[in-house]
C-alpha cells in the first residue's frame, strides 16, 4: 500500500512512464540532480516541479501536467476541470 504523502509521487511516476521508461528516468533525474527534488517530496515543492517540467518540456509542459493531474483526479475521486498542478494539490489539501 503506498502511503498517502507518496500517492502523488506514484502518480507522477506512472504518468511519466506513459512517455517511456528512459524518458521517465531521465525528468526523474534531472528533478533529483539539476533541482535538488526527490519523486517522494514532489506534492511538498509543487512549485518547483513545475518549473523542473518547463524547463524540461518548454511548451508541452502543460500536456504531462494536465496527463498528472487527470490521474491525480482518477485517484481521489474528483472531476478534473482542468485545474493546473498546484491549485489540485491545494484543493486536496496535498500541496
């Protein structure tokens, strides 16, 4: 059973791996490396992973954003409006 706090790092851990497991590995790394955040503390520093992301995809950020967020919402039962990373978090209380 995964622990709550470590859902949504499972959750964006799973989307990435829809991209490719070396694609997933790579962002995994170069959150870890290059912006000091760990999958486990990515709900804590929602802020920063988003920026990672753009950095990361530029524009397409939004697109893996919303693809997290659809799986975020799946998971604690929610309609998903579109709601950006951060604002979700804070509505679950996560974040």
């Amino acid at each position: 059973m995964v622990e709550r706090k470590n859902i949504v790092g499972k959750l964006v851990s799973d989307t990435l791996a829809e991209y490719g497991e070396v694609n997933k590995n790579v962002v995994l790394w170069h959150l870890e490396h290059t912006y000091n955040l760990k999958l486990e503390n990515v709900q804590d520093n929602p802020e920063i992973f988003i920026r990672a992301l753009h950095a990361i995809f530029g524009d397409f950020e939004h697109i893996v954003e919303n693809a997290i967020c659809e799986k975020i919402a799946k998971e604690y039962s929610l309609n998903y409006n579109g709601q950006d990373f951060i604002s979700l978090l804070k509505e679950l209380n996560l974040g």
